[in-house]
C-alpha cells in the first residue's frame, strides 16, 4: 500500500515546529513544541503531559 508523506516546518513564535502528513493526517512534534517550554530538556515537558490525570483520561478515550 502506497503511503503519501509531505514533510514541513512552521515558524511558530521565533520556534520551528515540525508536521508531518501521512495520506490525510497531520503529525506535530510533540518535542518541537516542548522545546518552547523548556530548550534544554523538552522530555521533562512532555513527561509532565503524559503523567497529568487528565491527560491520561483523554489518551483512554483516545
């Protein structure tokens, strides 16, 4: 099965975010976004995403 893959940044706030599209969907780095909380460790960010109760109720739904 062939898979359409369009690649692209954005320019959001002095910030370069990346998204990727597969077929119809769009993927948003996560890190990207991340980094503009925290430059010099955007995992602590995305830890405290993952690890906040209502985060966690929405990726169940999800």
């Amino acid at each position: 099965m062939y898979s359409k893959l369009i690649k692209t940044e954005l320019n959001i706030k002095d910030n370069l975010v990346r998204i990727m599209r597969i077929n119809d969907t769009d993927y948003i780095s996560l890190t990207d976004l991340a980094r503009y909380k925290n430059s010099n460790n955007p995992g602590d960010v995305i830890i405290k995403w993952m690890s906040n109760k209502s985060s966690f109720d929405f990726y169940s739904l999800w």
